[in-house]
C-alpha cells in the first residue's frame, strides 16, 4: 500500500545513511548496485569491551567508478532520444555495495523504499517509480540484490558475475554463458598446444564449482595442471599477515613450476593480486621467469591506490578474456567533461578524484588541509589504465547495454495493447507502480541494435546472447597500457585468433612461448605415458616397425594403407611401386630371350629329325613319341610367356593349367620311352611273350592316360577355385605385386605332385634300365634327364616358398626352363650329335650289335 501525505508522514531514518550515491531526477527510475569501494572490517576479539560501532575502513577500486558512469551516459542518451520513450525521462539512483552483503541489502532496501527511509513495503515518496534494478558487479552481490527484488517482481539486469545458481530468482544477464568463456580458454590453450598450466581459483564456492564443472572439462582435451592454488581474499585487516605468508610461498611454487602459462579465474579486483605477486618474491619486486596471464572475464584491470606506481610488467602480454564491447566515441566526449564541479549529484566522485589523482578537496572544517589540493581540471585521460579508460570497458558496456534493454522494453510495453495508463500531474505523466511487473514479458523477447551497433538480445534462459573478446595487454616503457583486440569467441563457439598481433612478455623475446611437461614427440614416434604422473607428462619412443606417426605428440602410430608403405622416418606413408615381372627389366627381358632360345633349338631338333625320320636312329626311338615330346617341350618353352608382363584374367587362367598339362604330356612320353626300351629289350629274349606289348598302342595309351589325369585335375582346379588376377600389398613391403593369385594352392601342389610323380616313376624305371647294352637303349640319357628335372622341381618348392613378389613368379620360370633344357639336352643332344656330326654310326647294324 502507499502513505497517503496528509495522513501520514514517513520520519523514521536509517541511523547510517549510504556514503556514495548518485542520483537523477527522471519519470521512471532505474536503480543501480555498484561497487565503489570494498570494506575492511577490523577483527574483535573480546579480549576488551568492543567499540559501540564497527570499524569498517574503505577500499576504493577506482576503475569500478566507470560502471556508474556509464549508466549515467546511457540514461543521458535515451533521453534525448525522442524515438525510444517520447514524453518520458528516465532517471536514475545508484547506490554503492561496498562488496559487502549487509551493505548490499541497505542499498536495495533503499532502493525499494522512499528515499533513504527503510519502510519496506510502503511507498512515501510519489516522485520515484522504480522499473528496474542494474547491479551487481560480483556473484555474491548480485544475489544479495536478487533476494530482496524477486519478492516485489521488479527486474533486475546482472551486469556483472553471474550467480552459479539462482535460488529461485529471476533476473537477466547482461553478459553472455559462462560455459563459452570456458571454450574460449580451451580453444585458446590448445591453439598454442599449452597443455601444461597452472590455475589459481578464489578461496570461495566458485572455486568449488570450478574444480567439479569446469576443470575436468580441460582434462578432457587434454590439458593437464602442474598446480591448482586457492588466492586467498582479504576481508579483516587481521588476515594481512596470513596473506603475505601465503603469498610468499604460492609465489615460490610459480617460480619453480614448470609451466609457463597459468589460467586466473577471479573476480572484479583480483588484479590487485597479481599486482602484488611479484612484491612476494622478498628482494627486489620481479619475476623469476616469463609468464603467460590468462584471465577471466569476471577481472578487470584493476589496482588499488596504494598500487598506483608499482611496477606493471607482469601485465605485460597478458590475454584477457573481456565481455564483447564495441568503441562508443560520444562516451569518450561525456568523459572528458567529467569533473566534481560540474556534476553536483555524483556522490562518487569526489572521492574516485581524490583517490585517483592523488588529491584532496578543500574541507570548511578542516584549516589546513595536507596534500595536493584537488583543482577539479585534472584530465582523466592522464590515469593509467589500471585506474581508469576512456574507452568503455566490457562491464560499462553490460551496464550500458542494461539501460538501453529497460527502455526499449519500455517502448515496447507503450507500443502495445497493453499499454500503461499514465497519470498527469505536475511531474509530468505518471506511470503505475503496480503495472511495471509486465514489463518481464518485454523485456524477454527485445532486440535491438544499440548504438555501437551490436545486436542486443537474450536467449530463452534470458541471458543475453553475445560472445568475448580475447584482450592482449601491452605496457610501454613509460607505463602506458595498450588494450589490443586479438580474438574472439561468438556465440556459436567458434573461436578466432589473430596471433601474429600478440605482443608476448618481454622474457620470451616475441617468440611464441611453450608450456608442456614434456618436449614434444617428434613425428615417427609416440607419446608413452610416465608411471604415476599426469598424462601431459609422458616419454617419447619410436614407433614400430610398419606404423608412423605424421604429427607431433601422437597418442598411438598408424598402420599406412595397403597401397603405402612407411618411409625411414616413419613419419609420413609413400605410395608403393607398382611390381611385376615385365619385359622392360633386365630379369624379364633374360628370361624371355632363354625361353626363346630354348624354343628356337627345340624346332630345330625337330625339324632335324623330321627331315631324317627315315633313318635308323629316328625309327629306333619311335619317331611319333619323340615327335610329341619335342612339341611338347617346344609349347613347355612358349608357355613361359604366360608368366610375363602384366597378368590379366586369361594368362591367369591359363599360365598354370597349361604349364601342368604340357610338362605332364612331356614326362609322359620320357616314361613311354623308358618303358619301351625295357619291353623292347626284353622281348629280344627268344620265347618272350613281351614281343606283343611292343609298339605304339602301348606308348599311346601311356601318354593319353597320363596326360588326362592332370588334364582332369587342372579341369577340377579351374571349376572349383580357379586362379584369378591378384595385387600382393603384403608380401614385399614397397611394392604392390601384381600377380595371379592361385586361388586353390591345394590344387596347385596337387599339379606340380602329380608331375612329380611321373617324373620320379620315369627316373626309376630308367635308373634300373640304366645297364642294359647302350647300343639297344636310352636308358641312361633318361636317368640323366630325369634326375635333372626331380633335382630342379625339388628345390623349386623351398625356393618359391622363400622368395616373394615378382621372384617367385622368375624363380617359377627358371624351374620350367631348366627342367625342359635337362630333358632337352640329356635325351636329345646325343641322337643329333649322331645325327648330324656322326651320320656313319646311324644305321642299323650300328643299333643292334651287343656290347661285350
């Protein structure tokens, strides 16, 4: 309900009135938490009776003073904006949080009650219609002022740190997901290959939360930590000395750490921090070695003013992680004309002068004041950066944003159906308290371009949809901090960075620095990881016989396809040679000509009998069979051309089906001759009954008969599992072999046995034949022959076994060329010896005398 002013009058007053505010007249009016200056409480012991009051001392973070005067230029700019809110101001009151949860819920109770009256729930002052809250900058504070706002419905705009859990509370975030500032730092982390880093975490919930959520997602890809370190907060002037302990030894354990780049994820002033981590060192204040800062969004460049003229080069090369923010060149002009004379209402800036510059104000109670006199005309650009920007900084621009989403949302709350009913008076028009709870529903689903031309909206879990700038700080010689945009990551998550542009810390002399804990493994070999240590921190072996491994830092090395091989450094797959036995190559083009030599004395030998087939020697050795295993040892020579050149599916089909039959046709008949010379010998015995076996119908049906039965064996081999076209990718480890695969090897032993075994029956038949009188027989020549070829097949089979590739298929052609040139020479040379050099003992007489 509301005071009605001439019945009641609202004198009650807080005791302790808010030391920094800023306020602005306006028709609606916007609230806004801040944090200006942190306390530090002094610690009661009750060892003596305490004061009637705290003793509270303020920290003035003066870069923080930018927040509320952002808010301050986006109200101006909507105001003079007729198309936002026509016929409407919009004012402002900002009070200070001090970072302090008893201060925080005095600011909002203000906030929501008349001015500076706490009368929660009742209204005694009609000038002030609170719409929205823009505040805070921490977590914890941003709860506080959650808390107290969720009971009356009036939104609040996060501008800062978002809680991790709401509690049932409703408010929107003016900066984008927390979890794509994790795959910002991710992606930035791998993108160097830093996977060995240190990470320091507030000794708060959040770090908590951290060490639960978010760490065990960088384990994931493979990031290690060579130490995880809580930063101690102070809050009691009590806990110096703890602090400057526990400083001095996490300053010892960054130094002798191994890593050379370290995750910081803090809050607002965490800077001062690190401001002070090179004083804990205890001799002069300096770093040991080059460190690469990567910092959180939640830190901003800040110093205390104690701070102001320590040294800044552990700022230097630092990547920050900032909310996206874009150059706004009006704010830098309403800066410039910032000063305490001529902005009466700011509660903060006297004292943000004093504090910055190093001044003090004129006092009328006070005589003589000690120190510089503050004249009002110092410039703000002549502030170090720590201090403060002329530029928005990403927490200004949320809060800059949150001014603007309230009035649009207010335009489109007055655009609408349901449009508020205003109420004139002297003020100005009015608008209804109790209606200002629909303006959630607007607030919501508004989108617009702000004035720097970003888009501004929120997602269905109202946190606004923007991504990050990744910040690459440089300080000059003269103390002069450079702010460089070298990435970002967007709302999609994808990640981009320009690293050419990154200046790093002086110690690394512009060289890209590396952080692992481990060198890295070179490509051709493997990361194994250390017995009992982080899996970051491995050794680096060779990788095995037949693998490589073409990039660095490989987990495992990889087999090359069939078609590639692995060259000597095992780091990259060659293309194999294409390998077959051809006429271009000295070993094809040797064995070809022999084959065709061969061929060549063979027709000779042929036509040479052919043209004496009248004479005694031709007849005597049945001139049909030695007919037939010429031309069968002719065809046996030809077929060696089966074997080379590139194979295709006929010479695949025919290459040893045809060699089987052939050389059996051949043995067949130096078997018929065998048997022939011992039935012959024998029926010259008078009364033998062998005289009718001799003639061509047995050494017909003995050719005929074995040669059917290899035909019959290369006919089943052919209808079961014939051989086909072939690429050996394994045999020979550079080459693919093209050759014809056997498809049934049991078939293919089974011609070369059967072989075998007319020849070894051949050989015996003749080894026992060998004596009888030479002039009745060929016996001996036989054995020979057949000793050759049984001693040639018999080491054939060792031999192909051994070699590989196109060898085999050469050593299959030896085998074939020298069986046929033993059987060749040991039968045949002789008869033409007597044929064409000794043609007097080629008769009759000659044949049939008995040897003594």
């Amino acid at each position: 309900m509301s005071c009605a002013p001439n019945v009641v009058q609202c004198r009650i007053r807080y005791p302790q009135p808010p030391v920094h505010k800023y306020h602005q007249k306006g028709d609606l009016i916007i609230g806004g938490i801040a944090y200006h200056a942190g306390i530090v409480a002094s610690k009661i012991l009750f060892n003596e009776e305490p004061l009637p009051t705290l003793t509270e001392s303020f920290v003035v973070v003066p870069k923080h003073y930018q927040h509320s005067v952002a808010l301050a230029f986006a109200v101006k700019e909507i105001n003079e904006n007729p198309q936002i809110l026509p016929n409407l101001t919009l004012g402002f009151h900002i009070y200070d949080s001090h970072n302090n949860a008893r201060r925080t819920y005095h600011a909002t109770l203000i906030l929501l009650s008349a001015l500076e009256r706490l009368i929660p729930s009742y209204l005694c002052d009609k000038q002030k219609n609170l719409i929205a809250v823009i505040g805070g900058l921490d977590a914890h504070i941003s709860t506080n002022v959650a808390t107290l706002l969720n009971n009356y419905k009036i939104p609040q705009l996060i501008y800062g740190s978002v809680p991790s859990t709401n509690y049932g509370h409703s408010f929107y975030q003016m900066v984008p997901h927390e979890a794509l500032q994790h795959t910002g730092i991710v992606s930035l982390l791998l993108y160097f290959g830093w996977t060995w880093i240190g990470v320091l975490l507030l000794n708060d919930e959040s770090s908590d939360r951290h060490l639960q959520t978010v760490l065990p997602m960088f384990s994931q890809r493979g990031i290690c930590f060579a130490f995880i370190k809580r930063v101690p907060t102070l809050t009691s002037d009590a806990e110096v000395n703890n602090i400057l302990e526990n400083g001095a030894k996490m300053y010892n354990e960054i130094m002798d750490s191994s890593t050379n780049v370290i995750v910081f994820y803090g809050k607002s002033n965490s800077m001062t921090f690190l401001r002070w981590l090179p004083y804990y060192s205890g001799h002069e204040p300096r770093l040991r070695k080059g460190i690469v800062w990567i910092t959180t969004a939640q830190m901003e460049l800040t110093s205390l003013v104690y701070q102001k003229y320590w040294q800044t080069e552990i700022f230097n090369g630092m990547l920050s992680f900032t909310i996206h923010s874009n150059d706004l060149p009006e704010f830098k002009q309403f800066v410039e004309k910032r000063n305490p004379s001529s902005t009466k209402e700011d509660g903060f800036i006297r004292q943000f002068w004093q504090e910055a510059f190093g001044c003090v104000f004129p006092d009328a109670d006070v005589e003589e004041v000690m120190g510089n006199i503050c004249s009002s005309k110092e410039k703000l650009e002549t502030l170090p950066a720590p201090f403060f920007e002329m530029n928005m900084t990403g927490y200004s621009y949320s809060v800059y944003n949150a001014v603007n989403v309230v009035a649009h949302a207010l335009h489109d709350m007055s655009s609408s159906r349901l449009k508020l009913r205003a109420m004139e008076g002297r003020g100005g028009p009015k608008w209804q308290k109790q209606q200002f709870w629909q303006l959630h529903h607007f607030l919501k689903s508004v989108s617009f371009n702000n004035s720097g031309g970003d888009k501004v909206a929120f997602d269905q879990h109202g946190e606004l949809v923007a991504g990050f700038d990744v910040i690459n700080w440089i300080v000059s010689s003269n103390q002069t901090f450079h702010r460089v945009k070298v990435g970002r990551v967007d709302p999609n998550q994808v990640f981009t960075i320009n690293a050419e542009a990154i200046m790093w810390y002086s110690w690394f002399n512009q060289s890209q620095p590396v952080s692992l804990c481990s060198e890295r493994c070179h490509p051709g070999s493997r990361k194994k990881v250390k017995e009992g240590e982080q899996f970051c921190c491995y050794d680096c072996i060779s990788c095995p016989e037949g693998k490589i491994s073409a990039q660095e830092d490989m987990n495992d090395c990889n087999t090359c396809s069939d078609e590639e091989y692995p060259n000597k450094n095992q780091n990259l797959c060659i293309p194999k040679d294409i390998s077959f036995l051809s006429y271009g190559e000295p070993l094809g083009i040797g064995l070809a000509c022999f084959a065709l030599y061969f061929s060549m004395i063979t027709a000779l030998m042929l036509g040479t009998f052919m043209k004496h087939h009248n004479t005694a020697l031709v007849k005597a050795n049945n001139r049909d069979l030695t007919y037939t295993l010429l031309i069968s040892l002719l065809l046996c020579f030809l077929c060696v051309f089966l074997f080379i050149g590139q194979r295709n599916m006929v010479t695949c089909l025919l290459r040893q089906t045809a060699f089987g039959i052939i050389f059996s046709v051949a043995v067949s008949c130096v078997l018929a001759k065998t048997i022939t010379v011992v039935l012959a010998f024998m029926a010259t015995k008078p009364g033998s009954r062998m005289r009718m076996w001799v003639g061509k119908r047995l050494t017909n049906s003995i050719v005929v008969s074995c040669s059917l039965v290899q035909a019959g064996v290369c006919a089943a081999w052919l209808g079961s599992s014939p051989p086909f076209p072939d690429a050996d990718v394994h045999s020979v480890t550079k080459e693919v072999v093209l050759e014809c695969n056997e498809g049934s090897v049991t078939m293919f032993y089974c011609v070369l046995g059967y072989m075998g075994f007319l020849a070894l029956v051949s050989f015996t038949v003749a080894f026992f034949a060998r004596k009888l009188p030479d002039s009745f027989n060929e016996a001996k020549f036989i054995t020979f022959s057949m000793l050759v070829f049984c001693s040639v097949w018999l080491s054939f089979v060792p031999t192909y076994l051994s070699t590989k590739g196109k060898y085999m298929v050469a050593v299959e052609i030896f085998s074939i060329l020298a069986s046929g040139a033993g059987l060749l020479c040991c039968i045949f040379a002789p008869k033409c010896y007597i044929i064409l050099l000794r043609p007097e003992l080629n008769n009759r007489e000659h044949l049939v005398r008995s040897k003594v």
